[in-house]
C-alpha cells in the first residue's frame, strides 16, 4: 500500500454532536499546528446541512454532507466514495440518537462504507471488552421487527457494532479509540443543581464506583493523530483514552473545588438523580445514557476493570486536561456562573443558539 492511499480524505460522522464538531475542529487544526502533516479533505455528517451547527462545521473549513442515514443508504455509499478513512462516531447525546437506533446507525454506516470501498475505519468507542460481545446473528429481523428491548443498554449496542465492524473489515483497517464514560464537559449537567441548592447530587448508593474521566479535546486530538497518521501505524491497534480515575465522591469535590464552593453533597435516591439530569438535557435517553457511563443506571458492571493508560500521552505527544484543569476555563465557570444569577439558557435554547464547539452541554453533548 502507497503512502498516498494511507492518508487521504476523511469523514466524520455523528458531527451534528458536540463531540463531532469537535473531532473535526481539530482533524482541520492538527496540519496548521505541524507543518509535516499534509491537510486532508474534511468531511462532516449531518442530517441537515442548513442548521446553525452545519454552518459552523463550515465555517471552520470542513465540507458538510447531509443524508439519513437510517433511511437512504446510496446517499451515505455516495457520501463515503472516495473516503480512506472514516471517523464512525456515534454520540448518544447527539439529537437524532436514541435508545432505539444507536446500533442501527453504526451498522448503517459500516455497511455503507464497504460498499463505498473505505480503506481504514477509526471506531470510537465509550466502552470497554470487559464481557463477551454480543452476538449480530439474526438482527436484521430483530431490528426491523421489535423495539428498545432488543437491544438493551447502550453498552449492549456498541459491543454489537464493535462485533459487526470485525465481522465486515479485516483487523488490518481498523483502529478502536476506547475514551471513558465521564467526560469533564457532562459535568455541566448539574449546574443548575449545584446553583439551587449549593451542593453536588450524588446517589444514595455505590457511591464506591471508580470511574474514569477525560477531556472531550483529549479524545479528538487523539482522533486526529490517529486519522492523519499512515493506516499501517495505527491498524489492528485498540487505544485508550482516559486522563483520571476518580470514585463518584472524588469527582464531586473536584467539581466543588474548582468552583470555589463549600464541599457539600446531598444523598439522592437514583431515580431522583436520573430525574435531575433529565431535566436539565430535556431529554430521557440522554440521561439514561449518562447514568449507564456513569455506572449507576441498574446493576453495576461486575467485573469492572478500569485502569488509566498512557495512551494519549502515545498518540498525541501530551498529557490529558485534569479535572481541575477544565474547571478553572473562564467559560465553564460562567456556565455555573450564570445559572446562579438565573439567566442561562434553557439546554434547548442553548441548543438552538450556540455554534461554540469545545463546550458540550451548553448544546448536549
């Protein structure tokens, strides 16, 4: 294989997510800060090229393509044609996904981009092979036939994408970036909370569940690293991605801490958690999603292995943002800060208005 065809146009899907906007943000950046990187053609996938966060994908450079991808599968073959690597990302808490389909829009896309002949796919992924994969035998009739239940958590379907993706390409085109369930940026769901009542919600139960946390940045300067990089560099390999490992107590005074608050928190039943981070996204999945990364929708994973690697440090020549690090960004501390004087955006206003791609959750991300 020619170096020529191991790099080359790259797609991204998912950008109508925060964490899409993001990865293409810095796939477009990475050239202009080194200059022995060649640019790449960026593409960026959406349902709707005229929304404001389409227009921001374009002003920052990247060619913006729109199709449905659960319902036109020539449009998403003719998007992908010509494409050597795709960035299939798939963000729970992008609009468009729900319970329901998240499985469907992986396979829809890998599918797609055998056809279309794309030569290296790079899976992101917020879960880790702690348990045997499920099965993908006989869900074409389950799919097309049954709901939610058939799927189960959000875990369930991305091992059965991660399953799909081996099964349709060979080992050799194929990278997994493995990134943690807590990112800094899903902390901003409760600051209204933490506003109202000056203390940190934290359930009533396992409040001894260790959980990994990273910087949305971290994982797509990783993305791209990985994206312009040869494909024989990074294939077969399986990367990652964490910055901090932190017990659900210790995550809650760090918050505090960085916000100059009182470390105070107050024992919440999980229903009502779930309730408060619903509340605040507006929407039930997404807080479903939230809890099961955070290991406290249902059961606790048993088994659970978690364990910060280097990683980052491998891929991107830096170490990850802290915790710490993030809270002290002007802009997070206006998010709380505004909450406070009561003038923030409601998450769907903030939705419909800002175009700002580092700061998820001022639109859900």
């Amino acid at each position: 294989m020619s170096f020529e065809k191991q790099v080359g146009n790259i797609f991204v899907s998912g950008a109508d997510g925060d964490k899409g906007v993001t990865v293409v943000q810095q796939l477009i950046q990475l050239p202009e800060k080194y200059s022995h990187l060649r640019s790449q053609v960026v593409y960026a996938g959406l349902p709707d090229d005229t929304t404001p966060r389409a227009k921001s994908l374009k002003g920052l450079g990247a060619h913006v393509v729109a199709f449905d991808i659960f319902n036109d599968h020539q449009a998403a073959v003719k998007a992908l044609t010509g494409i050597t690597k795709l960035c299939l990302l798939i963000d729970p808490l992008s609009e468009r996904m729900k319970r329901s389909n998240a499985y469907l829009y992986g396979k829809a896309f890998i599918d797609a981009a055998k056809e279309a002949l794309v030569e290296h796919i790079i899976f992101l992924t917020p879960f880790t092979l702690l348990d045997s994969i499920s099965s993908t035998q006989n869900t074409t009739t389950k799919e097309k036939s049954h709901g939610n239940d058939d799927y189960g958590s959000y875990r369930t379907q991305f091992m059965m994408i991660e399953s799909y993706l081996h099964a349709q390409f060979d080992n050799s085109r194929i990278t997994i970036l493995r990134y943690p369930g807590v990112l800094h940026q899903h902390l901003l769901v409760f600051s209204k909370y933490i506003a109202q009542h000056n203390a940190f919600p934290l359930p009533d139960q396992h409040l001894e569940i260790t959980v990994e946390s990273c910087n949305m940045i971290d994982i797509a300067r990783a993305t791209a690293c990985v994206a312009h990089s040869p494909t024989l560099r990074h294939s077969k390999n399986a990367y990652k991605i964490s910055s901090g490992l932190f017990t659900l107590e210790e995550v809650s005074q760090k918050v505090l801490h960085g916000l100059e608050r009182e470390n105070v928190t107050k024992r919440i039943d999980i229903g009502t958690l779930q309730q408060i981070i619903c509340d605040s996204i507006g929407n039930e999945d997404h807080a479903l999603f939230l809890m099961e990364m955070w290991g406290i929708q249902q059961q606790k994973l048993t088994g659970r292995r978690l364990e910060i690697t280097r990683d980052l440090e491998a891929l991107t020549g830096q170490s990850g943002k802290s915790l710490n690090e993030y809270f002290q960004e002007a802009e997070v501390r206006e998010i709380f800060l505004s909450q406070s004087n009561g003038s923030a955006n409601t998450t769907e206003q903030q939705q419909q208005q800002s175009t700002a791609p580092i700061l998820p959750l001022s639109k859900v991300a």
